[in-house]
C-alpha cells in the first residue's frame, strides 16, 4: 500500500503538466507572480535608467554653460595661428600683468588660509558679544557688488584716507582688494568641520601632556586640511578673476599695478580680441593646473 502524497509533492495532472502544490492557492496565489515580476523588473529599469537621464541632463548643461564658452575662446586665440598667440602672451606688459595677477592672488590665497582658520575657529569655539553680527558680516564680500567693495576701499585707503593710510595704485592695493573679496571662502569652508569634531581627541590630547599648539597640529590640523585647501582653491580663483573690486583701487598702471584682468579688459576696447583671448588663455591654463594640484592635495589629506 503506497503512503499518501505529502502536502509539499506536485501532483501530476491529465497532461502531464504538475499540479499546484498543496496550501498554495491556485485563485490568487500562483497565477499574479509571473506579472508581478515583470511589474517589479520594469520597475527596476527605469530606476536604474534615472541616473542616465541626470546624468545626460548634467553633461549637456557643463557643456552648454562651460565647455563651449571656453572652447570658443581657446578658438578665437588662435584665430591668427600660432605666431600670433606667441605674440600675444609673450609681450611685455602681458607677461608684467600676468605675473601681477599670479604673485597676489597667491599671496592672498596664504593669507586666507591662515587668518580664515584663525577667524573659524573664533567663531566655532569662542563666545563673546556681538558675535552673531560677525558671523553675518563674513558673507558681505558675496553680497556687496564689487565695484562698490573698489569704491569703499578706494575711499577709505586712498589719498584723502581718514586713517591716514594711503594705499592707492599700489600692488598693496591691489592685494587689499583681493583679501576683502576672498575672505570668505576659507572661513566658510572650515566652520562645518570645526562644528563637526569631536572634542574627546582633544581632551585626550590633552590630558596625556599635550599642549594647545600640539594638540592643534596632530589633531586638529589633519582634519581641517581638506577643507582649508578647498577654501584655498575657492579664494584662488576668486582673486585670479576679480575685476570690479581692483580696477578703481588699482591705478591700472601698466609694468606696476596693472593686473591681467585689466589688461584683457583693455585690449578688448582696442578692440584687440584675439590677444584678450590669448591671455586669457593663459591664465586659465595656469589657474587650471594650480587648482588640479590643489585637489590632488586634498583628496590625500581626505585618504589619509
């Protein structure tokens, strides 16, 4: 005598095709699962095509607002051949504000990091009065237009200054300029990582014999250094590419105070495009690989 079929054990129909198995429901339990598959992998390609579409829709809107603008500059520098780019960046006064603009926007950009991590970190671990309205005073830089911040500046450090100091068509100027636009950057770009630290390394630090200044260095400087150097690159370009801030406070004297935005601005009413372009070329060649150079840096700080 043959045991009973168990409750798991298909059931061999007419046709030989198996039965439902026991307990499943041949109504509504078996037959909607092939649909609902094909429900969910249907589902599954159009979330996995959603980030093809972003992704086209961020490729065409760089090349539409970055790419092309810049390609039809590199073409319009060139649009008398080789001789004449060659022509155009090495002439004197080109190659005089060319360097003017690098040595500042350097110096500025040292400058920031240091006295902007200094500023964060008042701001972050310090309380005092009036430190609300500091902290909005930070971003005035971005919303002042920056022929206004020339003017101010121009008024306040120029020949008729009220604190006696006279700065006016000087390359100080031009760097006082540039600090007053830059400042900013690095402050913004420190105060998060400040605000996100733990304080137990440092009491840590401390409580093993640490001082401030150690502590600071093996501790805190390691995990702002990402962040400073993107400050850094920020202020970098921001200087390399003011206009409005220097060209009152400047003089644009060339061989002394004329920096290479001017420059480029002045050929262009020469109605000397293809120098313009040149230069500019130039300048965005070298700001290009300093800022490549500062990523690379900060992208160790952020491995190690």
């Amino acid at each position: 005598m043959s045991p009973p079929p168990s409750d798991t054990a298909a059931v061999a129909q007419p046709d030989g095709a198996p039965a439902l198995r026991a307990g499943a429901s041949s109504a509504g339990g078996g037959a909607p699962k092939p649909a609902a598959r094909g429900a969910r992998t249907a589902g599954s390609r159009r979330i996995r095509g959603a980030p093809l579409v972003i992704g086209g829709l961020s490729v065409a809107w760089l090349t539409l607002i970055v790419l092309i603008p810049l390609a039809a500059v590199v073409a319009r520098s060139f649009q008398g051949g080789t001789g004449t780019f060659w022509d155009a960046i090495t002439n004197p006064q080109a190659v005089a504000a060319m360097r003017l603009s690098l040595e500042v926007s350097v110096a500025v950009a040292a400058i920031d990091a240091v006295m902007g991590v200094l500023i964060a970190w008042v701001l972050v671990r310090d309380d005092f009065p009036g430190k609300g309205l500091i902290n909005a005073l930070i971003d005035l830089p971005f919303a002042l237009p920056t022929i206004v911040a020339g003017l101010t500046l121009l008024a306040l450090y120029g020949n008729k200054s009220p604190v006696g100091i006279n700065v006016a068509y000087t390359e100080l100027g031009v760097g006082l300029a540039l600090l007053f636009v830059t400042l900013p950057f690095v402050v913004r770009a420190v105060q998060p990582v400040l605000l996100s630290l733990d304080r137990e390394a440092e009491q840590a630090a401390a409580s093993l014999g640490a001082g401030p200044i150690t502590t600071f260095r093996r501790i805190v400087l390691p995990a702002l250094r990402p962040a400073i150097l993107a400050g850094v690159a920020l202020a970098f370009g921001r200087a390399i590419g003011e206009f409005g801030a220097i060209v009152l406070i400047s003089g644009n004297i060339p061989f002394k105070t004329e920096v290479a935005r001017v420059y480029v601005f002045s050929r262009i009413e020469s109605d000397s495009t293809t120098t313009a372009a040149a230069v500019s070329v130039v300048l965005l060649l070298i700001s290009f690989l300093l800022l490549l150079g500062i990523s690379y840096f900060a992208r160790r700080g952020e491995d190690r």
